[in-house]
C-alpha cells in the first residue's frame, strides 16, 4: 500500500518556544484508519492543527510528508486542496458567510464543480446527516447544538471526499444519536478509500468501525509511545492511560 502521510522525527512549539511535540513519528497509508488516543495536553489537537497548517503551531524540528510532498510551507487552503481535510474539535460560528454559499464555494474551488451540479449534490448530503434545507440560508453553525456542528463537519467531509480526513476529538459534545451517526459516516468514508486520522479519548466512537482495520497510537508530552490495534482502544477504556504508561516505563 502507498504511504499518504509520513511525519518524521516532528517537533512543534506554540507561544513562542513552548514544545508540545516532541519527536512524534507516524506513518498513514492510502485507505488506513489510525486513531490517536492519550490525556489532556498530551498534543492530540496540535497534531492535527500542525497537519492542517495552523500559524499557532510552529514546526521547530522534522517534516511532514503527504503523498510524498514536503508540506510545511503550505497554507491551509493548498492542503485542502491536495486533499487533506480537518474535523474541527470546537467549530465557530461564522456570522455573515450563508451555509448554502459557503459549501457551494467548497464545491467549486476546491473540487472543480460546476456551479450549476452543486445543489442536487448539497441538497441529497444534508439528508444524510439528518439536515433539512430550510439550514442553507443561515449562517455557519448559528444556534446550532454540539452535535449539530459535528454533523456539519461531516456534512462537508463527505462533499469533499479528500485523501486524509483528520477528525479532532468528533464524540466530544454530541448526543447518542449523533455519535452513532457520525461513527457511521467514518465507516461509509473510510469504505470508499478514504483514509482517517481520528483523534479521540474514547472508543465509543468505533462502534461502527471494523476493529481489524484499526492502527491505535497512545500519545503521551508529544510522542508516541505505543501502537497497536483494537485491543489498545478495549486496555484504555477498561484500565484508562496510567497503566498504559505504566507498561511502557513513561509514567514519570
């Protein structure tokens, strides 16, 4: 299988020189579906907002690869347009900007679409995702619930259909329904070749997700420190993170 996503030796710092990667090394094929898991402040968002090109998070050691293309310097606009999208943890209201407008403009630049075949494709998405259409004129996120912004994150996921979907932490402020939809969705994703990076505390959002597929990475002051599969997510959530550590001597 093709390597999509190769980061090397990665050291990144945020408010000036503070390092919140340490030496992260992670390896993503085409089509595979990796899950970071670890505690609070153990660099799980940084990761991904790294990834995503934030100007917060500086890149002070190593290098980030995707399709074999050092992509450091690139903004955030031309990775989306190479085909990485980001799930956001905590999605913003964006007063002014209407939601039909908005995913047309995704459609348009980002796949090429024409203009004129959008609709009929928005229309059908939002119906998976339990939306109605009286929601493209608001704007982005209004008065939307914790849920409703996560399924909104996925509403454009699966317009987009990039090569890397990065997910930070989707389960987090969702209702039952909700989490069961969106598990759902990263399976439908995941089956037409999409590859996910999915960054989570808890294995509940697996459930619709062949455990056999699962590369699980345990994230502990940024780094790695074990991988494996389905049975990492059951130890985390039987036994949580300190006998992980434990295990692996880094529970100093």
């Amino acid at each position: 299988m093709n390597e999509l996503l190769t980061i090397e030796n990665l050291h990144v710092a945020v408010n000036g020189n503070k390092e919140i990667i340490s030496g992260l090394n992670l390896r993503i094929g085409e089509s595979e579906f990796h899950v970071v898991m670890g505690p609070n402040g153990s660099g799980k968002s940084t990761l991904a907002l790294t990834l995503m090109g934030h100007p917060r998070y500086r890149i002070t050691h190593g290098r980030i690869l995707f399709m074999g293309e050092e992509i450091a310097s690139l903004t955030p606009n031309e990775r989306g347009r190479r085909g990485i999208f980001m799930a956001f943890q905590q999605p913003k209201v964006v007063d002014g900007v209407r939601i039909k407008d908005y995913l047309t403009l995704l459609l348009t630049k980002v796949k090429g679409m024409d203009p004129l075949k959008t609709g009929k494709i928005i229309r059908k998405t939002l119906r998976e995702v339990w939306f109605s259409e009286d929601i493209l004129g608001r704007y982005i996120n209004e008065g939307f619930s914790g849920g409703e912004k996560k399924r909104f994150e996925i509403l454009q996921a699966l317009l987009l259909k990039p090569k890397l979907l990065i997910l930070d932490e989707p389960d987090s402020g969702v209702d039952i329904d909700s989490l069961s939809l969106i598990s759902s969705k990263l399976r439908k994703m995941h089956g037409e070749g999409i590859a996910v990076l999915l960054i989570t505390h808890y294995g509940r959002i697996l459930q619709h997700v062949d455990p056999r597929i699962l590369h699980v990475h345990i994230l502990r002051e940024g780094r790695i420190v074990m991988s494996g599969q389905e049975e990492l997510v059951e130890r985390i959530e039987q036994e949580g993170f300190r006998k992980i550590f434990e295990e692996c001597g880094c529970n100093e």
